[in-house]
C-alpha cells in the first residue's frame, strides 16, 4: 500500500470523515527540472559561499550525484530525449538538432514525431497518471497526454534570430505548441518574446558601463544577444511552469531551462580568464566577471519558486550535460565554454534518501528512477537503470519495482506534422551556436 504523503494530516481527516471507506492514498508526485548544462563544477563554489540558498537546501535534504552522459551524444536534443526515454539515441531515434522528415523540402528542427519509443509522458499517460511538462526538447508538435504539453515552440525566441516576433507568431511552429491545444492561447500572455528583454534585465547579471548601449538588433555571437534569447526562453517556460503546476498539479512535472547553457558558452572567459583560449582585458573581466555565476543564482531562484509553486513533491535536478573551458573549434564565434561529459543529478523531498552521494549515474537512469518512485513499471529494454539508492527503505518497500519486458507493445499515438514555412531560420539560429556547418 502507498503511503498518503503528499496529504497533510488535516485535510485527510477532513476528507475521510465524510466518508464510510478511506480515500484512495494520492499518487506520488515528481518534479524534473532539467538545467541545461548545470555543471557542479560552478555550482558547488556558489553553495558553499551560500549564493545558491534553494540548491543548499535540496542537496542537504537529498541524494546526489554526478551524472556521465554519453561522449558519443552531446547535444542537448539527443540527451534531453535519452533523459525522458531510459533509450540512447540508436532506440529512440533523435540523433541531431535538425531531421529531414517525410513531406518537408528541407531540414527541420527535430520534431516529436521522429522520436521512435515512448518517453514519460506517454507511460504516464497510460497508465493513467497525469503528466505536465514545459519546453522540453523535441516535444513539438505536442503529442495528447493526460494533463498538459507546452512545447518547445511555445516561446517564441527559442530557436529565434531576430524575426519580427508578429511574424513569428504566425509561423506554423505555433501551431501545436501545446497539449491540449486551447491552452497555447490561455497562456499566451507568459510568453516573454526576447524584444521585451533589455538592459535593465541584462544589469542584473553584468556590471555594464555608463555609456554601454542595448544591442537595437539581434546580433549572431553577440553574448548580449544570446543573453536576450535565453533569459526570454527561461523567463516564459518558468512562468508557465509556476502557473500550471498550480493550476493543474500533474503527478509528474518537467521544465528545461536554457540559460545555464548559454551563458556559459559566451561567458566563461570572463569567469575563469587564466583557462580561455583568448585573454579578455580586466574592464570587461569587471563588466562580465560574475554573469556565470549571477545567472545560477538567478536560477535558484527559478527552482525555489517552483519548488513551492509544486507542493509537497519530489524534486530531481538534472542536467544533460556539463562545462568546461572551450579550444579552438569556436574562436570565430567566440564561444569560450564548451560541453563535458560531466552533469548534475539531485533528488529530494518525500522518500528520497538523505545528505547520500549516488556513484555516477547515467541521462538513461532517469526514467526508470522516476517510474520506480511513482510506482510505475520498469521496462528490461530500457538502457538504463533505476537508481534506487536515493529512495529510502521504507518507500522501496512501499514501492516494490515492477518490472515488464518492454512499453512499446503497441504503436505510439502521433499527431500530424504541420507544414514548414519558417524551418530555414531556424536552422541558422542552430548553426549559428556552432552545433552544425
Ligand atoms: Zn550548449
């Protein structure tokens, strides 16, 4: 039997006083915040100087670890998928950023629909257990789940390079940007186009001169450019987020936020001058020094407002991949932080284990952990495994593994793919972060 953890006491009695048979117990709730490019490298500094108070918290509360991802596959697309799937990419079929699908004259970015097996929120979902996930990659078009999709086309600056964000807003990406497909528009006032980014915003995070000026256009390289895109992705899917945890409280929740990633590729020379490929002067080192480390805090932020926003629930912190000082590949673009290997991995709140370092797990450990936790079966064709270590005792054996061969025993359900209108541009906002020639 489940233990009826996520009630408070008071509200059961409530509810069972009314009632001749006891309340079924509530469904385990979970919480995924997946942190682009979270490294423990930069983050632990900042815990210990007490600057990531909502992390501290989580991570004395809870079980980590770091996490390997597959050398093979860097690319955030790929193992955002292998994260939501337990599959490496030869099972579940992302293998890029930009896929030809059949009916399209060119490449697109990797749509759902080339995604070959289930991910959580179709195990969710059929087993009858509500999901909600927002940005996630390669979730476009929104596939029917039961709860809601918002996806990774539903803010307007992700893939954007300096459109009119009116003609954005026509594009056929906005269509099926969410499940169930009304909520786009009853949400539509969180989006945060990267227009309505500007200095004020940007002065958070850097010591900006007197006579510095807003870049008026997007600029391909520019680290003030990027910082608009990735704030504005970060701002509408944290927004979203919040509002429909509240609104809809899923049993399962998952949220990608972007800008760790970013800031990291075009800051990190300004964070660590003596390991940069080139050597910034010591007045933009003073301008750009602490943009790193001011946006993981900006972030904690992030994850304590969701963290409350989701109520009494588990929290797992990942990563897809981490950081390290960049070579040569990207001295025409100017990126001075590239991927490792090495990403983050924290779970804590109800049953999970306390202040416990997991050995290194794996980006396709993830989904079986989280269906082991919710009480949901464990696939054998999976590539990775649940890690139950950072469960307790008493919810393992309140939660024994189910384990099945396999989830894909019948066809996934898909939705059609709209037609392409705009897939060029965003095409060159990919090239333009270096990821393909
Ligand atoms: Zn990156």
């Amino acid at each position: 039997m489940r233990i009826a953890f996520a009630i408070p006491a008071a509200l059961l009695a409530l509810a069972l006083a009314g009632c001749e048979e006891p309340a079924p117990p509530a469904p385990p709730r979970s919480m995924i915040l997946g942190l682009d490019g979270c490294d423990w490298r930069n983050a632990l500094p900042l815990v210990r100087q007490g600057k990531l108070p909502t992390v501290e918290a989580l991570w004395r509360a809870g079980a980590r670890g770091t996490m390997l991802t597959n050398p093979d596959y860097r690319w955030s697309p790929v193992l955002w998928t292998s994260i939501a799937t337990g599959k490496l990419p030869q099972e579940h079929g992302v293998t890029s950023f930009m896929a030809q699908v059949e009916g399209m004259d060119r490449w697109i970015p990797t749509p759902s629909t080339e995604r070959k097996v289930r991910a959580l929120w179709n195990m969710f979902t059929e087993k009858d257990r509500s999901v909600g996930f927002v940005g996630w990659w390669v979730t476009w078009p929104a596939e029917p789940v039961k709860g809601f999709m918002v996806t990774d086309h539903f803010s307007v600056s992700r893939f954007d390079l300096g459109n009119d964000y009116e003609r954005e807003r026509e594009s056929v990406f906005s269509e099926q940007e969410t499940w169930p497909p009304e909520l786009g528009q009853q949400i539509a006032a969180l989006k945060v186009p990267r227009q309505r980014i500007g200095r004020e915003d940007y002065a958070r995070f850097v010591n900006l001169p007197a006579d510095w000026q807003w870049p008026e256009h997007f600029r391909k390289f520019d680290k003030a450019s990027e910082f608009a895109i990735a704030h504005s992705v970060d701002r509408t899917h944290s927004g979203a987020g919040q509002r429909l945890l509240r609104d809809v409280e899923p049993d399962l929740f998952g949220v990608f936020l972007q800008g760790i990633d970013i800031m990291q590729h075009y800051y990190w020379e300004y964070l660590d001058p003596s390991q940069a490929f080139w050597s910034p002067s010591d007045a933009e080192v003073r301008e750009y020094g602490e943009a790193i480390e001011r946006y993981y805090g900006w972030i904690d932020g992030v994850v304590a407002d969701l963290v409350e926003a989701g109520g009494d629930r588990a929290v797992l912190i990942v990563s897809d991949h981490g950081f390290r000082p960049a070579d040569d590949r990207y001295e025409d673009k100017h990126i001075s932080g590239e991927h490792r290997r090495q990403a983050v991995w924290l779970f804590a709140g109800p049953g999970a284990r306390r202040d416990v370092i997991v050995p290194e797990t794996d980006a396709v450990d993830v989904t079986p952990t989280i269906l082991a936790y919710h009480g949901l079966p464990v696939a054998h064709d999976f590539d990775g495994d649940p890690v139950l270590d950072v469960m307790t005792p008493e919810w393992q054996a309140a939660h024994p593994v189910e384990w099945i061969a396999t989830w894909e025993t019948s066809p996934l359900a898909r939705r059609e793919l709209p037609g392409s209108s705009n897939a060029r541009d965003l095409e060159e906002r990919i090239r333009a972060l270096g990821y393909i020639e």
